[in-house]
C-alpha cells in the first residue's frame, strides 16, 4: 500500500467516522424538534404542571434546575480553580499529588448514581438536609469536581513559562505572578470547562433525584426540594405522557446546546488568543 493510498484510507475512515457520528446527533435532534415544537407554547415556560396528565408547564422545574445549577456552580468554580492553581502552581510532584491526580481520575469514571445514592445517604439522611436544592447541589459538586480540576490543572500548566519569568524577573511575587498573570492566561480553558462541568449538572437525572428530590413546586431556599427537568422529563416518560416529555426534552436541547456554544466560542477566544 502506497503512502498516497494510505492517506485517502485514513481520511475517508475519519470523514466516515464523523458523517455517522453527525448522521446519528440530527436524527436525535430531528425526533426531539419533530415530536415537541408542534404542542410547544410560550405558556409551557411560564406555567406550572397541574392535573393527573400533568398538563401545563415547566416553570417549577425550570426553577429548580437553574437554582440547582447556580449552587454547584459557586461550589465547584471556587474549589476546583483553587485545587488546580495549588496542583499546578505550588505543590510539588509527590506521592500526595499524584495520589489526588489518580483520585480525580478514578472519580471522573464513576457512574453518577452512585453519586446519587452516596448523596442519599450523607446528605439526606447522615447530614439531615432532606431532599432538597443544597444537597443535590453538594452531590452533583462532588461528580463534577474531578472533571473541573483536572481540566484547569492541565490548563495552567499550558500558560507559557515565559510568563511567569517575565513576571518574576520584574519583581512580582509568585502568588501574584500566579494571581495576575497566570489565572487571566488560563481563564478562557477553565471558563470552558466549568461550563461544560454545568452543562453535565443540568442534564443530570439521576445523581438528583435521589437528593434534590421530585416534589412540583417552586424551590425558593437552598434546603427546600424541587424537580429538575431531567426529573420531570423521566416521570413524564415513565407514566407514558410522550408528548408533553419530549417538549421537556426540546428544552433541555436548547440548553445544553447554549452551555456548549458558549463553551466552543470560549475555546475559540483561547486558540486565537495563545496559539495562533
């Protein structure tokens, strides 16, 4: 086989490979928009579920999912940065850092329910918080936490070190070398997999709903419960009301579509910014 020949086998396989992976995303975002968009209304948004059919809309569980989102979002962002800047920045290569490196790793695997019924029985029950917003939220912390800190990490460590000895040799100390020209560097990589960290805790349905809970209500605390769209989108298939789920669905697609546009315009903003 001729070296020219090799190369269209290996870009044919690769274009394959992308057209069935591109083939299969449309025709699960076809059936989503083809079976939810005719029976969707403005009203869906802003209403709440009312009546054994659960007819109406999905303000509550919009509610629930954005407080829910909000609360791992100020545990995670803190936490991991913080994590991943002493990682990176200031704790030396030992058996500690790798151990906590190997930690991360092995947690990023684990399936999310065993998040879930970890959740269950320390913050619910071992903790009494009940099944409510802040326990969900500390649950779907702990599943995306890995994730957040193993990406930043990686993404400090990719800020050039020519940096750092610029900023050293004009006098500035290490915490602000690492404060002032480091994080600003590296913000764009962590801004994208933070997002990305949420986006994965909006769509998550089983980590919350052994924790947060399936009541129908507006939450308006931290240690009240509520439903979460997954949630509400799981009953409502579970119980054979098709229709009004897949319009559940349709919103859950824009979304985790906008976490992960934003997230693609945030990388962007990276490469052209320190690569090109």
């Amino acid at each position: 086989m001729t070296r020219r020949v090799a190369d269209w086998t290996a870009r044919a396989a690769a274009w394959a490979v992308a057209g069935a992976s591109i083939a299969v995303l449309l025709v699960i975002i076809g059936q989503i928009v083809i079976r939810g968009l005719p029976g969707f209304r403005l009203s869906f948004l802003v209403t709440a579920p009312h009546g054994i059919k659960m007819e109406g809309g999905v303000f509550p569980m919009i509610v629930a999912s954005s407080f829910l989102t909000l609360l791992t979002l100020l545990i995670v962002g803190p936490v991991g940065i913080g994590a991943a800047v002493y990682l990176a920045e200031f704790a030396g290569d030992n058996r500690l850092t790798r151990l906590v490196r190997f930690a991360a790793d092995t947690l990023a695997g684990v399936p999310s329910i065993v998040f879930g019924l970890f959740g269950l029985a320390f913050f619910v029950y071992f903790l009494q918080m009940g099944y409510s917003i802040l326990a969900g939220a500390l649950t779907l912390s702990m599943m995306v936490l890995p994730t957040m800190l193993r990406v930043s990490e990686e993404a400090i460590r990719a800020v050039p070190a020519s940096y750092r000895e610029g900023s050293l040799g004009l006098g500035a100390t290490r915490w602000q070398t690492t404060l002032r020209v480091v994080l600003p560097a590296a913000m764009p990589a962590m801004a994208t997999a933070l997002i990305l960290s949420v986006g994965r805790a909006f769509g998550e349905t089983a980590a919350v709903l052994y924790t947060a809970g399936m009541t129908p209500s507006t939450p308006l605390l931290p240690l009240e419960g509520g439903r979460t769209l997954t949630v509400h989108l799981y009953l409502l298939a579970t119980t054979g009301y098709i229709d009004p789920a897949y319009r559940v669905a349709l919103v859950l697609l824009a979304v985790i579509l906008s976490f992960n546009l934003l997230a693609g315009w945030l990388m962007a903003r990276f490469r052209r910014r320190f690569v090109a």
